[in-house]
C-alpha cells in the first residue's frame, strides 16, 4: 500500500467460463442451493473443530468466482483478470458429492473454519458431475462503499473527525482545525485523478497529461487560492486510507492544516491495475 502527500501554496504538488456452457438446470440449482445451505450454516452460531464460532454475514453469489473446475494456476492472478481484485482468497475443491447435500457435508466436516471464516464476503460454486469447486474471498475494495461519492464523503466525516483534536503529525505539532467544507469542484477533480491512475495504472500527483493537482483544480472549475493533495493506494476502506495518511508526517500535516477550509475526494478501482484501487483528496483555500 503506498501513500503519497504534497502541499505548496500555487501549484501542489480468453474469457473463462463462469460455469459449463451446457449445465443442466438441476445442476446449476445444486450449485445454488450448496450457497444457501453454507449462508444458513454461516448465519447462525455453530461448532467448528470443537469450539463454538461466531455467526457471520452471507456470502454473496459472485459469477466471476466460479473458476473451472480443477483449476490449478495462480488463483489470485487468475481472478485478477475476470474482474475480482481479492485481498483474501481460499478455493476448495471436493470429489464424490452427487448433490449440494454431500457436497455440504464434506465441506462442514473439513473446512469448517473457512466456511465461518468472517473475512469472507463472496462465494463462487462451480460443478462438474460429483466434483465441485468452491472459492471464498474478499475484495479489495469495500462492497458498502457504494459509488465514489459515497466514499468521498466517508473520507470527509473522518478528515473532519480528525482535525477536532489536536495532533502530533512527525514533530510538527497541530491544535485541533475547524472542519472542512465539501466542494464539489475539488471532489470532481479527485475523483478524476483517483480513475486516472486506476484505468492507466499508475500511482503520482503528475498525470500522464502532466497535469499537477492545481491543474485538475482548475481544470474542474475550482478557483481557489492554494491547493494540497494527498493520495494513496492498495487500501480496501476509507478509514483504511485515513489511518495511512494519519501515520505519515506528510499526510497529517495536509490533513490538519488550518489554512485548508475546503476537501473534495473520490475513490476508483481497476482490478487489472497493480494497486487495484486508487484514492485522492484535495485541499483547498479560497
């Protein structure tokens, strides 16, 4: 995960198969039911390895889960390039269940731990006769989040939560900063920094137009006098992006600065980028 912050007063810085073409659809309800039988399992407390576990969320279907029965490969890179950026993954493969019943029964009596594993947010099934794959995994980036605005405005209440309290950002000390006001302009042009550097991959305050952050500013209508930008990578939430820039001098300091009364930020994914998802906040003074 990489972070980076600047601040200056004018210029601131071929297709896999989902599931067999020809599945019947008796077999693609068994790959169905094996999920809802695993969300009730998950749903509610059980034991595992003997010891009781905490409920857990559903799993969510995710088509691009379901890998070819069998597969070998890299199972990470080969997500990667269907679509699914995972931070967490785990396949299972089983052999000798006829139904969604015996597949679940050989999955609880052997994997019990991954069934229940609360890290996991997706599921994807895929049959061949009596042998059955199942990927669990968790995406890089949030589900919840929703679109860009949404996490915008998620790193605005805690940008804000921050500055009510005084902080020690490396040795340069900061007493607690009025909250920042959300500006449209500064979140448009975050947020079309933020998918810059996820659709061309890449991860700095220059674009590949060789636009600096007062640029884009402009650019999106915002006639301010000073502009700061922060930006980071590889982080899966807001607050995982927050907490990065929190524990970097650099950041902080952006992020506490009095003289910055105005934020706009956005967030973009690309799972075929190195970083999978890009974030940017821009600092203001008018």
């Amino acid at each position: 995960m990489r972070l980076v912050a600047r601040c200056a007063p004018v210029v601131s810085l071929c297709l896999l198969p989902l599931l067999p073409l020809f599945a019947s659809p008796v077999q693609a309800s068994g790959e169905r039911q094996l999920v809802d039988v695993i969300n009730g399992y998950r749903t509610h407390p059980q034991r595992c390895d003997g010891r009781m576990a905490q409920a857990a969320a559903p799993l969510v279907l995710e088509a691009n889960l379901a890998l070819p029965v069998g597969f070998a490969g890299a199972l990470r890179e080969r997500l990667k390039a269907v679509g699914y950026q995972a931070v967490k993954v785990r396949a299972i493969r089983l052999v000798g269940a006829e139904d969604a019943g015996q597949a679940f029964g050989m999955l609880r009596s052997k994997y019990c731990s991954s069934l229940l594993e609360a890290q996991f947010a997706d599921i994807g099934v895929s049959r061949t006769r009596n042998e059955w794959q199942v990927v669990l995994a968790r995406p890089l980036l949030d589900a919840r989040l929703g679109d860009g605005r949404a996490a915008g405005q998620a790193l605005l209440a805690q940008v804000n939560a921050a500055r009510a309290k005084p902080r020690l950002c490396g040795r340069q000390r900061f007493a607690a900063a009025r909250p920042l006001a959300w500006n449209s302009a500064l979140g448009v042009a975050a947020q079309r920094h933020s998918r810059a550097m996820a659709n061309d991959n890449f991860f700095a305050h220059r674009d590949r137009d060789g636009d600096w952050p007062a640029d884009r500013a402009r650019g999106a209508g915002y006639r301010g006098r000073q502009i700061g930008e922060n930006i980071a990578a590889g982080q899966g939430a807001p607050g995982a992006a927050m907490a990065g820039w929190l524990a970097s001098p650099g950041h902080c300091a952006n992020l506490m600065n009095p003289m910055f009364t105005q934020v706009g930020a956005g967030v973009a994914e690309n799972s075929r980028s190195d970083e999978g998802v890009y974030w940017t906040m821009l600092f203001g003074a008018p």
